[in-house]
C-alpha cells in the first residue's frame, strides 16, 4: 500500500520499485515506430503526433521505399508526400513538416540527423517529446520522453502532480536513474497501452498496483493523489 503522505526519499524508493516491476514485466520495452535509422525515426515520431504507432506504421514503408534519405525526401514536394500519409491525422501539416524537417537536414547538418538537442528543436516539427525520443532511441543518450501515457501513469502512480509535459518529465527523470530514462519511458508506454488505459484500466491484473495510489481508484475515474509530507519535495 501506498501511504496518503510520503517523504521525496519515499517516493524516490517507491519510484524504484515500479521501474524494477516494469522491467521484469517489459524485458524489451522499446520505441514501437518502425525505423532502420535515426532519419527514419525522426520522420516516423513526427508523424506520430495525435496518431498511433500503428497507424504511423502502417504508412512509412512505402513512404521510405520512395524517400529513404534526407536528400531524396528533401527534394521532394509536399504535395508528393501527401497521398502517402494520407490516412494519418494532420496529414498536409505533417508533410510539410517532414519535408521541411529533410531539408534542413541536408541544409544545416549535412544531412545527417544531429544528436543534440537544441539542434533538433530547430528543425520543423520537432518538439522536445520528439527529440527525446529521438536521443534516447537513436543514439542512447539520457532523454525521457513524456507522451499522453506517460502524462496519465506518471499522475495515477503519484510520481508527478504536474499536468504539464515539462514538468512531469523534471519530476520523473527526478526519481529515476539517469541510465533508465528511455526504458523508463517506453516501459510506462508499454504499460499504459496494454493495462493501465484512459477508459478502463486492468487494475486487477497490474504489476504495479499495490504501489500504485491510485490501484482500483483509477477504473472508477477518481485517482487518489500522494502528498508530500512537510519539508518533502512536491512531485
């Protein structure tokens, strides 16, 4: 059981746990979107935004078999891209994005994709979601990403109160080691679509749930918060 009031240390070692569960229970726990490189996940994550993996995954075959480098995208039109991706949502923004996105891949970085961060919020349609996602894939580096599923399990573990995705992704990478973050991301992905969802989660079958404040809580749609304990730091 999870006490009403926790001390940071306690939340840092409840935290703990829950990565540990996680891991036993999503050993392989990684990024969905189909990709062979980083350009191509790059691309694939910005056309994820509002969209499932698997419909994304459904359309980038073909359109990498057409446009499988930055070069070959950036010379394309926008116009051109649209048919391919035309089953996503957003699909007129999203081309002009990726193709934006290639070239100035091609422009700026020699048509590489840069593993840094401030470059890659640079290019069109990337914000920090994708960039971390990006960082923490592609090239191993320390990014936590926050989608929608993680917003949701980060507030009914009571590992954030925040609603906004910056803060929830200080207060996690505040509670976890460094060297998980990108597992840490992808596993509470994982959890969120197979047994914690919006609509109905499977508290009875979740790992997680006698660590979890909000076990049973949750399918009735009134989660309840874990507090600070005074003097402690507030998630």
């Amino acid at each position: 059981m999870v006490a009403a009031r926790e001390s940071a240390a306690e939340r840092r070692r409840r935290a703990r746990r829950l990565l540990a569960r996680l891991r036993a229970a999503y050993p392989d726990a990684d990024c969905e979107l189909g990709h062979r490189d980083p350009f191509q996940l790059l691309v694939a994550t910005i056309l994820s935004a509002q969209t499932t993996d698997r419909a994304v995954n459904k359309v980038t075959p073909a359109l990498f078999r057409r446009f499988p480098t930055p070069r070959r995208l950036a010379s394309a039109r926008p116009e051109e891209i649209e048919p391919l991706i035309a089953s996503i949502g957003l699909f007129r923004t999203k081309a002009r994005a990726v193709v934006g996105t290639a070239r100035a891949l091609v422009e700026r970085f020699g048509g590489k994709v840069p593993r840094d961060r401030k470059a890659l919020e640079s290019l069109p349609g990337v914000g920090r979601k994708t960039a971390n996602v990006v960082l923490s894939t592609a090239f191993g580096e320390p990014a936590l990403a926050v989608d929608t599923h993680v917003q949701r399990l980060a507030r009914r573990l009571g590992l954030s109160r925040a609603r906004e995705p910056r803060k929830i992704e200080e207060d996690l990478t505040a509670l976890f080691p460094a060297e998980s973050w990108g597992f840490a991301s992808h596993a509470l992905i994982w959890h969120g679509r197979r047994v914690c969802s919006a609509r109905a989660p499977r508290c009875g079958s979740c790992v997680l749930a006698d660590d979890c404040p909000s076990a049973g809580a949750a399918a009735e749609g009134r989660a309840r918060p874990v507090r600070a304990r005074s003097g402690g730091r507030r998630s």
